[in-house]
C-alpha cells in the first residue's frame, strides 16, 4: 500500500525520497514542496488532495519527469529520474508515462483516431499495429465508434475519454491525472472515474490522481493531502 | 512520412491563413521570376552573341555607316575567318506600334555566319532567287499571324516609302535565347532602291567570324588599324562586348533587381515570420502536451519548421509556375523584350529563395516552442 515516510522500500514502482521544489519570484523565494517522501506500489490507485497552492500539481509534474526537484530522487520502476538528461527524460515520459489533464488537451485538429494514435507515432510499430493499438484503446473508453470524430463534435465526458485513451495505447507504466474531472459535470465525471478505476481493477494500472472533489478522491484506494508543501 | 498528417492538419486548420500566406509566397515569387526574366530578356543578347564573331561599326556612332567596299579588305586580314553585313531599316507594318527588328542582309554569306538561326534550305533556295524575298523569325511571324507565301508590306521610316516582301521562309533559334522576332530581306534589294538622296555603297555594320586559332582582340585590333585615319574610320568589338554595352545603356539592372528582389524577399520574411509565430502562440498548449506525451525539442522544432516550409513551398511553387506560364505567352511588351521566358535556373532559384525565406522566416517561432518549457506551458493552462 502507498504511503508517505522516509523508510525506502524496494518493491514501490514509484519512490521519492526527501524531494523539494522551489521557485524565485523577484527577490523571493518560494517553496513549493519541501522533504516529500511518498512510496506508490504498482497497480494502486493514489489520489493527492489540497488546497490551490499546495503543490499538487507541481508533485504530479516531477513525478511525470516534466520538470526537475530542487532536491531529492526519484525513482520509478528502479529509474532515477532526477538524473537524467532533458533528451532522455522526454524519451523516458514516452515509455513509462500517460497523462490525463484537466482541459482534455487533445489536438483539435485531429480526429479521435489520430489523437490516440499521437503517442505510437513514436514508437516502432507497423501502421497496422498502430491502428490495432489505437482501435483497442478506444474500445476500452468505450468510443469504437468514434473514431473520425474530431474533438468538437465529442462532449466532455467523451473528450476525456479519447484522453484517456491516449494516455494508455502505448501501455505506460502509470497514469499521471491532473484534475481529470474538474471540468466536467457529476455524471461525465463519475464515468470517468468508474473507468479509472477500471483501469485499475481490471487491467492493474497504476494512476496517480491530483484532485479537488473528495468524491472523485473517495474512488481511489489511498488519499494523500499536500498543505503548504508538505505531504500527509 | 507518418508525421505528415500532422503538418497537413496544422496546416489546414486556418484554411484561410495558410491560403493568404502562401499567396504573398505566391505573389513574391511570381515578381521574383517576372524579374529574372526581364533580366534574362536584356542580358538575352549577351548569352546569345557568339564567342567568335566581331561585330564592326562606325566609330563615331552606331548609326553611321560603312563602305562596302570594306567587306573584301577585311576579309584580306590575318585570322579572319568570314565576314557578312547587314543594314538596319527601321520600318513598321501597317502601325508605328508595330516595330520589329528589320536586316537587309547580304544573302550570300549571312546565313553561313549566324549558324544558330535553323532556316529550311528549300526556303533559302527561294530567298536566294527572289529580289523581295524575305524571312522572319517564328516569334514575328506568330505575333502577326504570318504564313510562308504572304505578302508583307514595310513602310520605310529611314528608308522612305512603302516596301512589299514575299514571306518565303520562318527561322527558328537552336536555343532559348536565340532573337526569334527579327525580319530580314535582301541588301541587293534595298541598295537598288534606295530613295533619291540616299548614298549609295553603304551599309550599317560588319559581322566577322575569325579563325579557330586566332585571338579575337588581336583581330578587332587589325581591323581598326586598317581604316584608321580614312573617312570611315571603324570600331570592332566582340558581339559579346557590342550586346552588354546596349545592356549598360538600360542602366543598372542588376541593381534595380538586388533592390526590388530584397524588398521581396524582407517584406515575405516579415509576413511568414509573423504568421508562424502567431500559430506557435495560440498552440502553445497543444506543444505543450506534445512534449509531455514525448515528443522532444527537435520534433517541435522540426514540426514548426515543416510547417513554415510546407506554406513556402506551396506559394513558391503557385508562383513559379503562373510565371512559367505567363512568360510562355512570349514578349508582353510588343517587341522591346524579345526574348521574354523564364530560365530552368531562374525557376529553381525562385523555389530555392521560398524554401529559404520559409525557413528563415520558421526559425525563431520554431526556436521559440523548441525551447518551450513544459510544466511553465502547462501551469498556465
């Protein structure tokens, strides 16, 4: 089970261990996360809580290898990505992370399909895989049938899911969520969470959830609180 | 390939935006090629005039003339080859507006002496045996709609009076820049009936061909020597020489163009520059996500870029070929550019001046999201 404290354990996917995150703002120095030790075991469900300001999501995004901690490691499946170049943490996000953000993000221009298919396009696989992989995907999310279907003519809820869909076609060792349900409303949201949880149970993800809605939270297996820094 | 999609989508997704960018492409470019080509149109003479023929004039003016009798003496010269002569007539056909290069050329040694000019020999034979026998170029006798047997009256505007010629035979070029609008007839036949008043044992010009071994300085040398300090003293001059001096007189093409084609090519890098770095600002968070997912620094940086190439390509490509096509229509002007086409090097250069201008004009926006900052991007979000 995740949890928080400084004890290392070998078998966490992910592993950090006394990590901060600071920023200058003029003259000022502003601390965002200080001594963050937090174990994540694979296949669990982990949402992270607080208020605005908190940290939330500059926690999700060090764990994502988007940007780099001040201080600490971090480890994921036996990586330290703290020490890897900016080239190489952008190859190592295309492998071992799928992101779901709060705005959907998906390309407008491109139809579901070709959203899904963005991150194959990386990877060395034939046309008919990618469609294979793209095609399996959606049908998990539940839109087989809204492949052609650019953003616009998709709701939310459905949005969301075409997210999701390509935050996991390329299989990645976990999903990083970052208010994935705070645009959309109770029923859409519920959906979504139903199929992380899914994803979960069923194919044994492991999803990490910044979050403001204790409903949204009361679905994963463990709650995490940040406040002013500091993980609880 | 399998990014392409990509490129086409982004490119697509202001229709209107990438249509009126790549039309100021178009547009450039097609000045661009308008350009090369009115160049090419006046250096025509240049690249035409043959590297072994000395043209001899009067050494106070081009207008003046020369004795006749020159002809036998400058043939008598070491490292003279042949020698043929000709008359300038300056008439018009049925309209001032008219006006087209008019010879009166010797008939038994010009065309032995302008090799580059394709003329059937059948039609020679008849020019040879008719006193107003005449022959145009293909470009003349298409402008005026002429055919082999038409009779083509000339009104004489130094030579005065109405002169009729039977159109016996059309000339073609062997190449591009061979002067297909000229209208020759024969010497003999001017010089029998001239106008009272006129002199008679002249002509305008002298065109000699020197031997393969003979220097061409050294010839143009002896010539002059020979009629200095007569009455008809002489000027010779490489052809090569005679046609970019004509080019000189037009003033500094070459300036003007290097004016006008950097104003082009600033006022496009402007254009593109601005419009690249729009469609980079309004799709930061879309690059953003593109990293995130994996993408890294030189894909953004090439995909921008692809796309500042893609809008350049295609206005270059509409531009350069509506140039083609409009100079293949032949002399816009009536006669003062003969020789009107656009170059194979003049094309590439205008394609390769897009691709360059894209490029540059695609660098910094390209840069720009290269360089963009993931979890900065997304914060903002």
């Amino acid at each position: 089970m995740a949890r928080v404290g400084s004890t290392a354990r070998s078998e966490a996917l992910i592993c950090l261990r006394g990590v901060a995150k600071g920023y200058r703002r003029g003259s000022e120095d502003l601390h965002v996360l200080t001594d963050v030790n937090l174990d994540v075991e694979r296949g669990e469900f982990v949402a992270l809580m607080g208020p605005s300001g908190s940290g939330k999501s500059t926690l999700l995004n060090l764990i994502g290898g988007l940007d780099v901690p001040t201080a600490g490691t971090i480890r994921v499946a036996g990586d330290a990505i703290t020490a890897l170049s900016r080239a190489r943490l952008t190859a190592w996000r295309a492998r071992h992370v799928g992101f779901v953000f709060q705005m959907y993000n998906l390309i407008p221009v491109l139809s579901a399909f070709r959203n899904v298919e963005l991150p194959l396009l990386l990877l060395p696989l034939s046309k008919a895989d990618r469609r294979e992989r793209v095609a399996t995907a959606l049908r998990v999310v539940g839109l087989a049938d809204r492949l052609d279907h650019k953003p616009r003519e998709l709701s939310g809820g459905q949005q969301q899911r075409v997210a999701i869909a390509r935050a996991i076609v390329a299989d990645p060792t976990f999903l990083l969520c970052d208010e994935p349900t705070g645009d959309l409303d109770r029923h859409s949201a519920d959906e979504i969470l139903e199929m992380l949880h899914h994803l979960v149970a069923e194919f044994g993800k492991t999803v990490l959830m910044v979050t403001h809605d204790p409903r949204a939270a009361a679905r994963a297996q463990v709650t995490f609180h940040l406040d002013k820094g500091e993980l609880s | 390939m399998r990014f392409l999609p990509l490129v086409a989508a982004n490119l697509l997704r202001k229709k209107a935006r990438t249509l009126l960018t790549a039309a100021s492409f178009a547009v450039a470019l097609f000045l661009f090629c308008l350009l090369v080509t009115i160049r090419a149109a006046f250096n025509q003479g240049i690249d035409a005039a043959g590297a072994d023929r000395i043209f001899v004039t009067n050494r106070t003016s081009l207008i003046q003339p020369l004795p006749l009798a020159y002809r036998d003496q400058i043939l008598k010269l070491p490292g003279v080859e042949a020698v043929t002569y000709a008359n300038w007539f300056g008439g018009v056909y049925q309209d001032p507006k008219n006006f087209f290069p008019q010879f009166a050329i010797d008939k038994d040694t010009y065309r032995d002496m302008y090799r580059e000019f394709r003329i059937d020999d059948a039609a020679w034979r008849e020019f040879l045996s008719d006193r107003t026998a005449a022959i145009a170029g293909a470009a003349l006798a298409e402008r005026f709609g002429w055919k082999v047997g038409d009779r083509v009256p000339i009104q004489g505007t130094i030579f005065t009076g109405e002169w009729n010629f039977h159109l016996v035979g059309i000339y073609e070029g062997s190449k591009p820049t061979d002067d297909l609008t000229q209208f020759w007839f024969r010497s003999d036949y001017l010089l029998e009936n001239l106008p009272e008043g006129y002199p008679d044992g002249l002509i305008g010009w002298y065109a000699v061909r020197i031997a393969p071994d003979a220097d061409l300085v050294e010839v143009c040398k002896r010539i002059d020597e020979r009629f200095a300090n007569s009455a008809w003293e002489t000027r010779a001059q490489s052809e090569k020489a005679l046609a970019a001096s004509f080019v000189k007189q037009m003033g500094n093409i070459e300036t003007l163009m290097l004016a006008v084609g950097a104003v082009v090519v600033f006022t496009l890098l402007l254009v593109t520059g601005n419009t690249m770095a729009g469609a980079v600002r309004e799709r930061t968070a879309e690059l953003a996500v593109l990293k995130a997912i994996g993408y890294g620094d030189r894909f953004v940086l090439g995909l921008v870029l692809a796309e500042s190439l893609g809008i350049a390509l295609l206005g270059g490509v509409a531009g350069t070929a509506f140039a083609k096509a409009f100079t293949l229509g032949g002399d816009p002007t009536g006669g003062l550019l003969p020789v009107f086409y656009l170059p194979d090097g003049g094309a590439v250069a205008a394609l390769f001046l897009a691709l360059g201008v894209g490029f540059a004009a695609g660098l910094a926006p390209a840069l720009q999201a290269a360089r963009l900052d993931v979890a900065t991007a997304l914060r903002r979000l």
